[in-house]
C-alpha cells in the first residue's frame, strides 16, 4: 500500500514538472516498481489436511465362483441301460442311485467266479491233507523223497490259484456294483446325455453332475494390480446385487501364459455365493489415496504443494513428488495426516514461493 501512494503523488507531481524534472520522476518510478517487483508480494492460497482429502481407492475385477467338482459321470463296463433315477435339475446327495444297467451277464460271471473259487478251495483241501500225511511218513522215512516233494508242491500251487480265483472273483463283485452307479458328491444335475435302452461302453457320458457349494472365487490379475490387491483390505465379491465378504487365500507366484494375468483365489469369509456365480471382486487400497485433482507437474514431476514453516508465519509452498504417479488418477501416498496441502491457488504456486494463508 505504501509503496502504490508513492507512485501516485510521482505521478502527480510529474503532471505539474517540466520535462526535465518529468524524466527524474519517471527514474524514480521505475526504481520504484524494480524494488515493488523484487520485493514479490506472498500468493493467497487455502489449504486442506491431508486426512481431510485422502480417499480410499477402490478396484474392481471380474471373479467368479468355479464348480469344486463338475463330473461327467459315466459307464465303467459295456450294459444296457436299464433305468434313470435322476434327470436334470435334479439336486442328489452323495451316494444316492442315479442309473441302473442291466447286470445279468455280470451277475453270471459273478456266479461262474464263485464256483471256480470252490473248486479250487476243495482240492486245496485234499492237498492239504495229502502233504500233511507225507510229512508224517517223511518223519518215519515210509516215503520217496520225489512223492513228498511232489505233495508239497501240489499244495503250494493249488493255494496260488485259490488266490487267483479270488482275485477274479472280486473283479466279478466289482462289475455287478459297477451295474449302480451313484452320485460321488452332493450336487445338482445339469444335463442327461443318455436314454434308456442304450448300450453303455466303459467312458460313454450319462449325465453332467455339479457340486452344490464351493467356498473359493477366482480372479486374474495383471502385475500393475497384483500389490494393491495382495496388501489391500475390505475384499469382497458383489453379485446379483449382494455382496459377500472374502480372504484372500493364495496368489499364484506365475503368471497365465494366455493371459499374462496372476491368478488369485479367495474363500468366502460367511455366506456364500451360489457355483458358477460370475460377478466382481472389489477391495480398497491400504494405503490412501491424494485425489487426482490436487497433483500438480513442476519440472516435469508429479506431486503435491505442502506448507513449510507454518508456524513461524513465513510460510513458504514445497513441492513434494510421488513416485509413480499417474496424470488423471488418484496416486497412493503416505503422508502425515495434519500436513497442510495447497488446494486452492496451487497452479500460480511453485517450489519455495512465499504464501499466505487464507482459509478463513
């Protein structure tokens, strides 16, 4: 102010002067304006805590629920089929009947397989019975070394093929129970991809069965996300307008080769989502967030106008950059929560200008 009314009574004197005195006076005045100029007056600006504008950044990726176990069941031998006890969209517990093939042949063989044990079980009896009275002779020498020889022989390879009988006809029980075949988890049928009447080969297709929870959502991620997601909080997977609550359980340390993503799994920390849910997974940053608006570029850095010496009354901008940051995005920084930073008047403030603080 003092300085303005020492121009304007120049001015006025310049008015009343003849040109000699009216080139020392525009002298004087423009000594006066250098010394105004260098004087530089302090740039208003208003400030912001740092804990009053920082945000917690949210992201979002597609998840989705994958069935823990979606089976093809089908036929292990060669039958007709005889009867389905369940079709699609049907919901099965684990053990319950789903189709009965024609076991006739199997049963035979079954039968065939028993009465081949007992035959063999009867004359390993009489075998038995021959060597334990060569080796009474044997003791009392009232037999051939060759005859004895021969018993305990006899006996040896009859116990094999008693072992060998029974071998085959356990292979018999198992393609009569194979004649049932029944639900291997609890689950819901999708799809019925045989008839009745048709004839089965071990691997033919005869439903689509899938189970009826799981507790893990997937999600690939790519390497820009893989710190924020790993470090984040507040995980959850939102579908059909519900959200649920996840942990994350493991990250794969490779990457997808088709993709060139990580994937990610995360378990439901309560409820669960229904399988083959396909929704989003969302979590927030750890770390806050300054706001995309408040991030200024100073020689060709990015960063943020803080207040130094505050206190003193000398306040003065400093110019802070974050590494990594992005023009137009929000940039994750750690930052004590009472620092002042500029939020109005930043874009006329640089590096060590000198400012007065208007917040009021």
């Amino acid at each position: 102010m003092e300085a303005s009314s020492v121009m304007w009574k120049l001015l006025s004197r310049m008015i009343k002067t003849n040109f000699s005195t009216r080139a020392a006076i525009i002298t004087a005045l423009l000594i006066s304006q250098s010394h105004i100029a260098d004087a530089g007056e302090p740039i208003k600006v208003k400030t912001t805590a740092y804990k009053d504008i920082a945000t917690k950044v949210t992201h979002t990726l597609g998840g989705v629920v994958p069935a823990e176990n979606n089976s093809s069941i089908s036929a292990q031998i060669s039958a007709i089929i005889e009867q389905f006890h369940a079709d699609t969209g049907y919901e099965v517990k684990k053990g319950r009947l789903l189709v009965t093939l024609n076991c006739k042949e199997n049963r035979l063989r079954f039968q065939q397989a028993s009465a081949n044990l007992k035959a063999e079980r009867a004359q390993l009896n009489n075998a038995k019975s021959q060597y334990s009275q060569a080796k009474k002779l044997n003791k009392q020498g009232n037999i051939s070394k060759e005859l004895y020889n021969q018993r305990e022989a006899e006996e040896n390879r009859l116990r094999a093929t008693v072992e060998n009988k029974k071998a085959a006809m356990s292979l018999s029980q198992i393609n009569v129970d194979r004649c049932q075949i029944k639900a291997p988890f609890d689950g819901y049928i999708t799809r019925r991809d045989a008839s009745v009447g048709e004839l089965t080969q071990p691997g033919t297709t005869l439903l689509q069965l899938v189970s009826k929870t799981n507790n893990i959502v997937e999600v690939k991620i790519n390497n820009r996300l893989l710190s924020s997601f790993s470090q984040g909080k507040n995980h959850q997977f939102v579908f059909n307008n519900k959200v649920y609550a996840l942990k994350i359980e493991f990250i794969l340390p490779v990457l997808d080769k088709a993709t060139r993503n990580h994937i990610a799994r995360l378990s439901f920390v309560d409820e669960h989502a229904i399988t083959g849910s396909v929704g989003k997974v969302k979590w927030q940053d750890a770390i806050s967030s300054i706001p995309s608006s408040y991030i200024v570029l100073r020689d060709k850095k990015l960063g943020i106008l803080t207040v130094e010496n505050a206190e003193t009354g000398n306040s003065r901008a400093r110019f802070i950059e974050i590494e990594n940051a992005r023009e137009g995005q929000p940039a994750p920084f750690t930052l004590d929560g009472e620092t002042q930073i500029i939020t109005r008047g930043r874009f006329n403030v640089k590096d060590g200008d000198a400012i007065q603080i208007q917040n009021k």
